[in-house]
C-alpha cells in the first residue's frame, strides 16, 4: 500500500510542477519529502486514515488544478475517484480506491 501511495503523490506532483522544459520530479525529490513510502509506512503502521487521506487529498487537490479543476472531464473523473478513497473508513477498505486512483494519475500523465 505504502508504494501506491507514493506513487498518487509522484503523479499527482508531477501532474502539478512538471513541465516540459524541466528535469522531471524524481521519487527523492525535496517536493516529495512529506510524501514518501516510508512516511505512509508509518501511518499505514498507525492505522492513521485519516492523515494518509489528508495527504492524498493534498496531492490530488494540486493534480486538479493542473488539470482544470472539476469543470473538465479529467477533473470530474478524477475528483470521483479521490472521493472514494476518502470515504473509505480502515485501512483495508483504502486499497481498491486507491489503485484506481494510481491507475487513472498515470494513465493522465
């Protein structure tokens, strides 16, 4: 689980700050230094639902920017799927949200 969330977080960031002229974002780039798999390791450790979701939410908010926000078909899709992961209530109930939601970020790139 730990490797799915960073990688929404590298999606989404990259989806945000990366641009054509630019080196791309790296998984030990500073910008993921809140979002990497040992950080999410300890939470999934913890069982804290709620910051896992609130860091996703984070991530995926500046991802819908990028991509125009909910008025664009990319953006309602996308918002439908971060929605899901976050009404999920256990850790166990976090996984299937969030691979699709890994699934879509990296089909959109």
């Amino acid at each position: 689980m730990e490797l799915h969330l960073e990688t929404v977080a590298l999606f989404s960031l990259k989806l945000a700050y990366e641009s054509e002229d630019s080196s791309p974002i790296l998984r030990d780039d500073l910008v993921m230094g809140d979002y990497q798999r040992d950080v999410f390791e300890l939470l999934v450790r913890r069982g804290d639902v709620e910051t896992i979701q609130l860091k996703v939410d984070e991530c995926v908010g500046l991802a819908l920017e990028a991509i125009g926000g909910v008025d664009k078909p990319l953006g309602r899709e996308l918002q439908r799927l971060a929605a899901e992961f976050s009404s999920s209530q256990t850790i166990e109930l976090l996984d299937a949200p969030l691979v699709a939601l890994k699934d879509y970020l990296k089909d959109i790139q």
